[in-house]
C-alpha cells in the first residue's frame, strides 16, 4: 500500500513546477508528531511510518490527518461555510466518525484522538466493538454495525428479508436494503433502521448540546444513500438539544463528497495553513 500511495503521489509531482508538501488523509489513529499510523484497524496497519516513508521518497513535508478530520477541515475551508467559527461535521459510512472546527481551528485533542464519535458508548452494556467497549454508536448505525447485527441474526435464524436479500450473506448487506426491508413491514430490518436513526440521532443531539456549533454537517455514504436518515436524524436532533443550541444550528449536507478530505489534507499541509485559495476543483 505505501508503494502505491508513493506511486500516486509521483504521478501527481509529475505535473507540478514544484511540489511544496504532501498532505495525506488517513483512516485510523494518526501520532501527532511523527504522522505514523499508530493503529487502522480496516487496513490492518499498526504503526506504519506513512508521513517519514513519504518525506524520505520527495525530501518535503508531510502531513497526516485522521481522514474524517481532514474531510471536516476541507468542508469548512472549501464547503459552503466558508468563515464559520465552529462547525461538527458527522460523517456515518462504513464507520460513524466526526471532526470538529471550534474557533476555526481543528480540534485535535491531547492525544490526537479527538472525534471518534463512532465509539461513543449509546447502549449500556449493549454489543460488543472490536474497540474493547461495549454499546458503540458505530455497532448499531454503520454499515459495518448492520452487517455484523445481520450475522448474528441468521446464526440465530431469524426470520427476514435481509437472508433473501443479501443471499445469506451479511457482507453483502448494506443500508439500502435494510431501509428498504424496513419499509416493507421486516420487523427486524425495522429494529435495526430504529435503532440506527435513534442512537444517531441521540449521540449528535448531544454532540451539538455540548459544542453549541454553527453548523452540523452530516455526510458519508449512508447519509448520501438514504435521505430519508439525514431528514429523520436533523428533525430528531432539533428537538432534542438545547433552545439556544438549536436556534443557532444549521444542519447542511456534506458538499465536497470524497474532495472533502483531499482538500482538507491539502489544506493543512500547505505553508499558509490552509487560507489561502485552492485551485478550482471538482466538487458535486
Ligand atoms: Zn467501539
């Protein structure tokens, strides 16, 4: 995989006059000094030296950032909320995560492991995560989550659609079906897209209680797949914060799709912090 991403980025270099930085987003848990992988359990990867790989092969700087908070970053540099002072962006997929600009600076946290809304617990005691904890977000709304539920179901025969849907295979599932299965009176798909709208919709509500942001965006596959869950999700976290919170809460979709976290990582690698204007691009 490092070929490959050194493979790519020399493609890119290729058209350049001069190439000032690299900028990478990541899926796991990035170490905040030396831009190593410290842990990305989808791509198997513990302590994968991915920023000192890259500076060693172009001698410039690197920098690496947690993929969802790289796409958060993107989206309030170059999304429509340009100036904003605070933004929550959520984005559910595969896995639930988030990243939060307060006062127009990324939040990282101490450990740079600030975000990980995915693993915050919603159920007590509930299913397990192949976090270690128990209840997690991502376990009851992510695609991962619905297929895992999914396994679990048929081992314990269940009765429901989704066995025909997916031809007994729970890797096949995803949250189409399941919304689909749902509406046709499946009483376990209707279990799963309750809880899955539910919990969500309750872990962001006190997301944004806490955080009071301007904006709430909300973006991934899921979100993009099913406007039925981003209409449910907004209207459910409207009446569940705060009167304050809510009457200064616009809740947006994701705009830059899967730029957001180019652009983001771009952003944060380039020399002037990311103010000044990128290049056109192709954005939705
Ligand atoms: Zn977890």
């Amino acid at each position: 995989m490092l070929e490959t991403v050194r493979g790519a980025v020399a493609a890119l270099a290729d058209g350049l006059n001069d190439l000032a930085s690299i900028g990478v987003a990541c899926a796991g848990q990035i170490h905040a000094e030396t831009g190593a992988v410290v842990q990305a359990a989808n791509l198997g990867w513990r302590d994968v030296p991915l920023a000192a790989t890259l500076a060693a092969a172009f001698g410039v700087p690197v920098t690496v950032e947690n993929d969802v908070r790289a796409a958060a970053w993107g989206e309030y540099r170059f999304g429509v909320h340009r100036g904003a002072g605070s933004l929550l962006a959520v984005f559910v997929g595969t896995g639930v995560g988030s990243g939060v600009v307060l006062d127009g600076q990324l939040w990282c946290g101490a450990g740079n492991a600030a975000g990980e809304l995915g693993h915050t617990q919603v159920v007590a005691d509930g299913r397990p995560c192949p976090c270690g904890a128990r209840g997690c977000l991502e376990q009851y709304v992510s695609g991962s989550g619905f297929q895992r539920r999914l396994r679990d179901a048929l081992a314990a025969d269940v009765k429901t659609r989704l066995a025909e849907l997916t031809e007994n295979d729970p890797d096949a599932l995803d949250a189409t079906m399941v919304a689909a299965a749902a509406n046709s009176g499946d009483e376990f798909a209707r279990e799963l897209w309750t809880d899955a709208t539910r919990y969500l919709t309750q872990a962001v509500a006190n997301y944004v209680t806490l955080l009071n942001p301007q904006i709430l965006i909300l973006g991934g596959g899921l979100f993009e797949a099913l406007p039925e869950l981003f209409d449910g999700v907004a209207g459910g976290i409207l009446k569940a914060t705060t009167e304050l919170a809510r009457g200064s809460l616009s809740i947006e979709h994701a705009r830059l799709g899967d730029w957001a976290g180019v652009l983001g990582a771009a952003a944060l690698a380039s020399s002037e912090g990311g103010s000044a204007p990128l290049p056109t691009v192709v954005a939705r």
